[in-house]
C-alpha cells in the first residue's frame, strides 16, 4: 500500500446545516467528527485556535477518528496574536505536548501570524521556529503582513523555511476577490487579499483555498492548481488542501467537485472516503 500524499478537507467538523448533505439526516453533534473524518481525510482545526481541548476531548479525537485521518491544528492565539512570539514557546510546547494523544491522527501544525506581525520581527520568528521540536512534529507557517510577500523579504522568509524544514500555508484567496460579487461581504471573517507565491519550504505543504459560493468561479483557479498537485506529487511533497468558503454550507459539496477534477486528470490521489458510502446525499445546488 503507498503512503497518501494528499489529503482534502474543510475548515471544520462542528457545522449543522451540514446535516442533510455531508451528515445523515438527525446527525447528533456528538457523532459530526466521527461522520467527517469518514468522509474526507483531513481537517483543519481551527477549533484551537480559539481554546485548547481538555484532555479527555483530545482522547475522544482520536477515538473518534479512523487509523490514517489527520488533523492539522492552529496554534492558539494567544499564542501567534500576542505581539511577539519568543514569550509564548513555553506554550507553543505545552500546547504540542497536550496534543500528543492524537499520535498517528497528528497531521502538520500550523502557526498562522496576524497581520500586525511584520518582518521587523524577524530574529523573533527564527527564535520561535527555533524552538519548536521539528524533528518530531511537523510545523507550517502562514504570514499575513504585506511586507513578508514583497521579494526580498520573501526569499528572506522562505531561506529560514527551507533551513528549518518549516511547511509554508499558501493561501488562495483569489476566488472571492474574482468578479463582481464579493461574497466575503456577507462573512464576518474576511480573508486577507495576499498574493499566492507558489513556494514549497519542507516535503509537505498546506494549500487553504477560500472558494466562491459559485462553484463556475473557481473553476479557472481548480484547473491551476490540478497542475500544480500533479507537479508536487511528482517531487513526492504531502499535501494538505482545504477547501473554505464565506458560505461554509457549501464547502464539502466544492471540494468533493475538486477531487473529481483530481480523478479526472488521473492525478494518482487516494480515494475521497465521502464517495465509498452507500447514501447518496443530497447535493446543494452551487450555481
């Protein structure tokens, strides 16, 4: 059996209108990870980013979750929106420590930086990736600030990375800055409109695509990036890509779409669990 090199998700398991769609009909929340994690093959945890996990819900996780299912989880805030990071490694590895239950189910973490950390703080970042114990748990970076985007400073950033074997998050946001419509408008968490600078740092990468509610306006950028995994599974780079939208509802329908565009170009990808079941749930309409 070959080792997966890719893996698909969403943002979240926790979300109700779901129910009817990715979950059976009457799904309790108690059972929505367990469904999820049987239909697509990673998640990205947002979820702690905003609190920890007790212990006992950490053990439930991995329970919960089927040998091969990964998660990917965000740094606290209060951790990376702090000002400066080299005050909270202590927690950064508390926090690593407390995720430990997850074993095999512990995908790449992943720190995401607010726009307000700029690369001013550069000696600090080296100082906080540094730290963290690379050998043993993989780690990605997403940064927000204009100014880590702009060429010197990119190559600067991008030099340490691929020193330290750190993961860089891209983030695609172009979807929803794409025609007239801006579906972010209607969300209260609007995406930063960065570039996507296609650079790979570490053997594994992390791909957060923020989608339109239209499915036909994503469709240029998915035909992009089909080429672009084909590429990395090439040179043998895991990849972790999670689909978004400002109309969460929408996300699982859009990234089961993107793996049938995956399968059709016969990129060599592992099977979408979603497709194996034997309901046939009822697709929201996305156009």
């Amino acid at each position: 059996m070959t080792q997966k090199k890719f893996f698909l998700g969403c943002a979240v398991w926790a979300f109700k209108p779901w129910v009817g769609e990715l979950y059976p009909a009457k799904s309790p929340p108690s059972k929505f990870l367990s469904l999820y994690s049987r239909r697509f093959t990673t998640v990205e945890g947002n979820t702690t980013f905003y609190a920890t996990p007790k212990p006992e819900t950490v053990t439930k996780w991995a329970i919960q979750t089927p040998p091969g299912f990964q998660f990917c989880l965000k740094l606290p805030r209060n951790i990376t929106h702090n000002g400066l990071l080299k005050p909270f490694i202590p927690d950064a590895l508390d926090f690593l420590k407390q995720m430990q239950p997850l074993s095999d189910r512990l995908g790449v973490f992943f720190a995401q930086l607010p726009p307000s950390y700029s690369p001013s703080s550069f000696d600090d970042l080296v100082e906080f990736l540094q730290a963290w114990p690379r050998d043993r748990m993989s780690l990605a970076l997403e940064v927000r600030h204009p100014d880590w985007f702009e060429d010197s400073q990119a190559q600067k950033l991008n030099t340490l990375l691929k020193q330290l074997g750190v993961g860089k998050v891209l983030l695609d946001s172009r979807p929803v800055y794409t025609g007239k419509d801006n579906p972010q408008l209607r969300s209260q968490n609007r995406k930063p409109n960065l570039p996507l600078q296609l650079t790979v740092t570490a053997p594994f990468t992390i791909v957060r695509f923020i989608s339109h509610p239209q499915l036909s306006v994503n469709q240029n950028f998915f035909t992009e990036w089909v080429t672009q995994i084909e590429q990395w599974l090439r040179q043998d780079i895991t990849i972790y890509f999670f689909i978004h939208c400002p109309e969460e509802e929408r996300s699982p329908s859009t990234a089961r779409h993107f793996q049938q565009l995956l399968e059709t170009a016969k990129i060599p990808i592992p099977y979408l669990p979603w497709n194996l079941l034997n309901q046939s749930p009822t697709q929201l309409s996305l156009w």
